[in-house]
C-alpha cells in the first residue's frame, strides 16, 4: 500500500489549489491526487461558456500545464474513484482495488449533477454539463440538432442556452419556479436575463413542469409537459443542480448530509480528514453564519488555501468574500457577496442600457451585489460588502455616484 502525507480525493479545482497552495506553502512532504476524470485537472467554468462553443481549446482550460504535476511532485492518480474510506486505518479504496494511505486527506469531490426521475431521462440526447466529457458529448451531437431543451433556468441552463441560441438553435428554457435565477438573485436580475433571453430568440417558460421525456429509437424527441404539450427537440440540457459527492465520506461516520459539515478551519468531524469546495458544507459569516455549501471557483480556491495554511502550521479561518460570474452572450456578470435574507434592493444603472447593478440590503447593511457590465461596481462594492456598510439608498441608486466615495 502506497501512503502519502497528503492525499487529496477529486482532481478537480479544490483538489488542484489544495496542491498549488501546499507547494506554495513550500510543504514538503508526499501528496497524491485521486481523480475519477481522466484529464489533469482542468477548469469548469468555460464547459457551459467558451469550450461548449468551441472558442476555447481543453488546452486552454487546464489548471496548470500537464508537466506542472511532475515539477511540483505532486502525484496524479487518475481514472480511478474512491469508493470507501477507512478513518481509523487512515485509508481510502478505489474501484480499481488499490489501497492508499494518508496522514492527512482533503476531500474534494464536488457533486454530481442532479437527474430528472421521470421517463427518458437517461436517453442519447439528454446531456448535464459537469465535465469535460459531458461537454464534449453535447458538442458532438450539436451539429445535428435544430430544436433543444433546457430544464433549470439556474446559471449553468442559461449559459448553455445563450451557446445554444448562439449557434442557431431553436431553444426553449423551461424553468419550474415564476422566475429565471430565482434561488440566486432578486427579481430585477431574472426578468433582465429573461429578456435578454427572449430578445436572442430563446423561449422562456415559466412555472413549467416537466412530465417526461420523449423517445424515438432510443434518442430524445421532445419533452413532455404535465399538461401534455410535447416540445419537439433532439437535445435536451438538464441543468437542476448537483448533488455533493459525499456518500464514502459519511459512510464513514463523517457529519453531514447535504455535504459534509466543516469547521471554520475545513475540518470534517473525521480525525485529519478536511473537505472543501462544492461539497463542504460550512457556516458562512456572509450568509450570518449559516451553514451552507457555495458552488464557486472562489469557494474552492480560498477553502484550499486554508487547509494549505492548517497543514504548514499557520492555521486561519475560512472568511473569504464570496464572489462569482457568469457569461450569456455579451453579458458580463459579476457578483459578490451573497444576497441570502436581503430585505431590500436597490437597482444603479440602466438594464435598458444593459450596464447595472443590484444591490442587496439587510437591515440597511449591503450585503451583495450583482453587477451587468459594471465591473465598476463590482470592484467597488466589495468594500461595502465586507464593510457591510450601511448606506443611503437613494445614494445607492445614484449611478453617477462611484460606490468607493460610499464606503465607510
Ligand atoms: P470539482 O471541480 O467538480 O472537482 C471534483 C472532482 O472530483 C471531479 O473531477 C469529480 O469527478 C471528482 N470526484 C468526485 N467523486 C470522486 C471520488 N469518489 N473519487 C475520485 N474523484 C472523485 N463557478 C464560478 O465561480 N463561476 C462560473 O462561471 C462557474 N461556471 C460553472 C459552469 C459549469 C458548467 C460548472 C459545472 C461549474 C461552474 N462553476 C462556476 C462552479 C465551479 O466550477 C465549481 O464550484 C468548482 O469546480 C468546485 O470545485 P470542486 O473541487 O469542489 O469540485
């Protein structure tokens, strides 16, 4: 059995940083990385932006160049999944039957896209977008299709669409709640990225519901409606959500359920085993110390750093300013903060003019925002945000007011 000091399970953007920063860190013992992908690891982002386009090459995605990994000896172990884990032996089993031993492990798997229950849903045409593969499946069949469905008008369905209708495929969002991004940001945001949405073509559905998916000769045909409408298509986008890849984990006794709980410090309740990224569940001081799980490339970037610190002795909480982006056509969104239990928001700038801003407030305080095309805001607003400053909001609302002659 081959044992390292670290050994990190997912090869995926946690699982890199956690490596990256250790190095940086100059830790000089063994680590491992164990990842069921066959690819080094890579960046998510772009599979619903630049790649499933095809503007950006997988070459252009990857963490760090292949030779990287060498350099830095830090061993990839790829192509194989952990399937159980052992905390008292301090040992993982993979699916290929090897046995690895660890000093410490960093558990970061992220999730699985969540599935459709309902009939079809495992037919040739209908796609999550998770990895590279299933980016590269949905190029594949791109070529051939005129008509696709999106179920989830979440971040990841809209990108996908906005490629989709891009490309000039007839689209259709079908999205279950009144509003597109609802769980994520206020209204004036979902009814501008609706617009722009219809503006490109896309038909937008909302509180629709989903009753099957349609087959002939074993590929997609449509999607049934609980009303028994039929949308024709031959592709069909599932984008609801992902699932944290936890199950070893507690398994093994570690606390959780959606996710694995973590300390301030990225500790699971499992001697010397950490987790990060989209599957740790940890209490947030953006979110008033609620637990949650934060599906970001911050989130994983910064809760790596953390456990790099804890394991070169210079251990620090996790306090990171939540931030995020995401590109449709030629929208550039970026928020920071997390807008969770605002009581009040404020709209700078001019959706007409597709620049603007939203701004979320609790108890006066701002607590996010979320800019379009305003990276003056962006950047600017985060001193609010982490100042949770306090703030006039008709100054707020006065675009020709910068935010930094604001702040506290
Ligand atoms: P991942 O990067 O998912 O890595 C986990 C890895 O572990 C995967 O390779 C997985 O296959 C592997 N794994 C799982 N279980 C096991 C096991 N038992 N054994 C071995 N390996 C295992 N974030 C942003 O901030 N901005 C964006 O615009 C944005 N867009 C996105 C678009 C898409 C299409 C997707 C999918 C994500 C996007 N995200 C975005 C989210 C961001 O990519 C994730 O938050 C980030 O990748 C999380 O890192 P992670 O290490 O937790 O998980």
């Amino acid at each position: 059995m081959t044992a390292y000091d670290v050994l990190i399970v997912g090869a995926g953007h946690g699982g890199a940083q956690a490596a990256i920063a250790l190095r940086q860190q100059k830790f000089a013992g063994s680590i491992a990385i164990v990842g069921d992908e066959p690819d080094p690891p890579y960046e998510r982002p772009p599979l619903s932006k630049e790649y499933l386009s095809g503007d950006k090459s997988f070459e252009r995605l990857l963490i760090r160049p292949v030779a990287f990994w060498a350099e830095r000896d830090v061993a990839l172990l790829l192509g194989r999944r952990v399937t159980t884990m052992d905390p008292v032996a301090h040992t993982v089993a993979t699916d290929t039957g090897e046995t690895l031993g660890y000093r410490h492990l960093i558990w970061a798997t992220g999730g699985a896209p969540r599935r459709l229950v309902c009939s079809g849903h495992d037919l040739v045409g209908v796609h999550t977008v998770r990895t590279r593969a299933d980016a590269d499946r949905m190029r594949a069949e791109m070529a051939g299709v005129a008509g696709a469905v999106v179920i989830g008008g979440g971040y990841i369905g809209l990108e996908a669409a906005a490629v989709l209708a891009k490309a000039g495929k007839r689209v259709i969002v079908l999205e279950a709640l009144d509003r597109v991004l609802a769980r994520v940001a206020g209204e004036p945001l979902s009814r501008f990225y609706e617009a722009e949405h219809r503006a490109h073509g896309v038909e937008v559905r909302l509180e629709a519901r989903v009753a099957c998916i349609e087959e002939r000769d074993g590929y997609v045909a449509g999607v049934r409606l609980a009303d028994g409408e039929v949308l024709a298509c031959e592709m069909v986008v599932v984008g609801i959500g992902i699932q944290p890849a936890v199950a070893p984990l507690l398994a093994a006794g570690a606390d959780g359920d959606n996710g694995v709980a973590v300390d301030g410090r990225c500790r699971t309740s499992l001697v010397d085993v950490f987790a990060i990224g989209d599957c740790a569940l940890h209490a947030n001081g953006f979110a008033d110390g609620a637990a949650i799980r934060l599906e970001s490339v911050q989130n994983a970037t910064d809760q790596a750093a953390v456990v790099a610190k804890a394991l070169t002795g210079m251990p620090v909480d996790y306090d990171a300013v939540p931030w995020f982006w995401s590109h449709q056509y030629d929208l550039k969104l970026q928020t920071v903060g997390l807008s969770i239990g605002y009581d009040r928001l404020v709209v700078r700038g001019s959706p007409a003019a597709r620049s603007f801003s939203v701004v979320y407030l609790k108890g006066g305080a701002v607590i996010a925002l979320d800019c379009v095309n305003a990276t003056r805001d962006y950047v600017q607003g985060r001193r609010l945000v982490v100042e949770r400053s306090v703030v006039d909001p008709a100054a707020l609302a006065d675009a020709a007011t910068p935010l930094k002659e604001l702040a506290g």
